[in-house]
C-alpha cells in the first residue's frame, strides 16, 4: 500500500511542478554552449594563488596605524565625557587637567575631591 501511495505522490508531483531546466551534460545544453575553438582565446581568471603574496609597504602600514590611533583616541575621548557626565549626574567634580588649564589639579584637591 505505501508503495502505490508513494508512486501516486511522486505521479502527481511530476505533473504539477514546472519542468527543470536541462542539466549541464544533457545535449541540449551542450548545443547552446559556445565551443572553444582554436581562433577563440582561452581567457583564464587571474588565481589569486599565481602570484605572491603582497603585503603593505611601510607607508601604507603607517597609515593604517595612524587611523587606528585617531580611532581610539576619538573613543577615548567619549570614554572620559561617559564617565564625566556619570559623575556630574552624582555630584562629582572629575579632577580633569590638560597642558595650559587656567587650574590644576591642586585646585580640585582644595575641593575636597579626591583627585
């Protein structure tokens, strides 16, 4: 019985799906393809394997660090503004200094921070 059945689905599967396309071996493939002939020039794809290896000049990887350190400085930065506003939002002053600040961290020791 189950081998009518399945003989009976694959039946009405066959008549009601569209035909496949013609595999790639059958003959009426191989007569649309275009033959290679003597006068055509075999055009093979660069293998990314048949030549060597070419890794960045010393320029190039400079370049590259010199982005990744502008990168991570811009990240710092929006670490240290986090973690500022974090303290703002507690009632901290953060003890923050740069080379030329009108105040030192002198200044925020007097404050009664711990700096």
């Amino acid at each position: 019985m189950r081998d009518a059945i399945s003989r009976a689905l694959a039946w009405v599967l066959a008549v009601l799906t569209p035909r496949r396309r013609p595999g790639r071996h059958s003959a009426e493939f191989l007569a649309v393809q275009p033959q290679i002939t003597a006068t055509t020039p075999d055009v093979v794809p660069a293998s990314p394997w048949s030549r060597p290896w070419t890794s960045p000049t010393k320029a190039e990887a400079a370049a590259m660090f010199r982005q990744q350190d502008a990168a991570t400085l811009e990240l710092r930065r929006q670490q240290e503004r986090l973690s500022v506003l974090t303290l703002a939002t507690m009632g901290i002053d953060h003890p923050y200094t740069y080379p030329g600040a009108p105040f030192g961290l002198d200044a925020f020791a007097a404050a009664g921070v711990n700096a």
